[in-house]
C-alpha cells in the first residue's frame, strides 16, 4: 500500500486531456413545434395508458455549435471547402448534433451537388448511401415531408446523415440515383410510402403497394379503416367501431 492510501487519500488521476475528440458538441437550441397529448398522442380513442393528462413538448434539435467535437469539424470542414472549390451556387449546410449523431440538413436544391462532394472528396470518401428515410410531420409547416439519407464511408469508417425537407403542396426532391445506384429502390420505397417524388429518377413507381393504390400509407394523414376480406366478403370495421371491451 501507498503512503497516499496509508493517510486516507485517493491517489491523483490525469487530468483529462481537453483535445476537440473529448469534448462534446455544446446543444443547439431546440424548436418547439406543437404539442403531444397522452402517452402516444392518440386522438380520438381512449387512452387506457393511464396517462391521458400528460403533455409533451414536440421539439427538433437546433443547430449545433463549434466545436461539433471528434472528426465531425473535419468533415464539415471538408465539406464546405468542397463546396467553395466547386462553380455552383450552394449554400452551406446547417449542421446539427443530436444524441452523438451529426446530420448536415440542405436544401434540396443543393442535394445532388452535396451528395457528389460527399462521395468523392478526398477527406470525405462517403462511398455508400445505405437508404433513404421518408419522416411525415404534419406540423412542420412548409416543410412537412422529410427525406433523410444515411452515408457511410468505408474509407475512414464514419457515418454522417444528410436531411432534405419539401413542403406537402411541392413533394419534388431531386433523386441522387446517379451518385448512388444503390438508392434506387429506396427512393422508390419513400415514393412509395409518403409521396415523395424524386426528380430525375429512372423509374420512379411503386415498389410494396399496387400500382393503382391510392394515397400513401406511412404518411400521418393516412387513414385508418377497414379493409375487404376477398375470400369472404367480410369487412373489418374501423378501429373507432370494434367492439369495445370496457
């Protein structure tokens, strides 16, 4: 045993070196956007969660401040440099932290440009989108559909998000199918389940529900309802007309 833990003292521990890959990203301001009531937001049936009092803020993370902390201020570095040594007019991402994530949020106007600077610059290297997301927040207005790919690059082992938004009179995003084949089907998918319409896609149709199926079921103002039951006839009745068992 130490003379240190002889006289009842813990011994000294380096202090932590306070290098940009150790400090955390300090929290952008968030943006209310509407309020959930109960524990799911459920509207117009019971709540039997036993918290149909409860409200909830509806919040989106804020932009992010520097030091973004780790690689992510090499990246975004990288990023805007790529975008100034190029000749089209784009403006610069706003970058936003959230639960240890960076997500550069663009105009769409600006995404094919981006999404190539993110694939072939040298400190970027971001070769593989594995998708595309659509998000429906009805709320948001102006901007209710959301588009959010996700990027990874093998070179360096990272993986970053790009967020596009387009308001729900105006669903026209531009497709990146040209930088990443791979997201071919993906855009077809979130075409296919919020409405989204990618410009310039090769051949943009539904890819899960029948050609002729109307609306786009993954969008929050989809109905709920019953469908026919072909082999019988039957129809199941409307979540708001089962029976109840209270």
């Amino acid at each position: 045993m130490t003379d240190d833990i002889d006289q009842g003292k813990a011994p000294e521990q380096p202090a932590v070196e306070q290098s940009p890959e150790n400090v955390p990203a300090p929290p952008g301001q968030v943006h209310q956007v509407g309020e959930r009531h109960g524990m799911f937001g459920v509207r117009g049936s019971g709540d039997t969660s036993g918290y149909g009092g409860l409200t909830q803020a509806i919040v989106y993370p804020g932009e992010a401040q520097r030091p973004y902390g780790g690689w992510y201020d090499e990246v975004a570095d990288a990023l805007v440099a790529g975008l100034k040594a190029g000749e089209a007019d784009v403006a610069e991402p706003r970058v936003v932290i959230h639960r240890g994530e960076i997500t550069f949020h663009v105009r769409r106007e600006d995404l094919p440009v981006i999404a190539k600077v993110l694939r072939d610059g040298d400190n970027l290297r971001f070769e593989l989108c594995s998708g595309v997301s659509g998000v429906h927040y009805p709320a948001d207005a102006g901007r209710e559909l959301h588009a959010v790919y996700h990027l990874l690059s093998m070179t360096y082992n990272r993986r970053i998000r790009l967020e596009v938004t387009c308001p729900d009179a105006d669903p026209h995003i531009p497709s990146i199918v040209d930088t990443y084949p791979t997201n071919d089907w993906h855009e077809r998918e979130t075409y296919d389940m919020f409405g989204i319409i990618f410009d310039g896609h090769p051949g943009l149709t539904r890819i899960l529900m029948p050609d002729d199926w109307p609306g786009h079921p993954q969008r929050k103002d989809y109905p709920l309802g019953g469908i026919p039951v072909e082999y019988k006839g039957a129809k199941i009745p409307p979540p708001d007309e089962r029976r109840t068992y209270s």
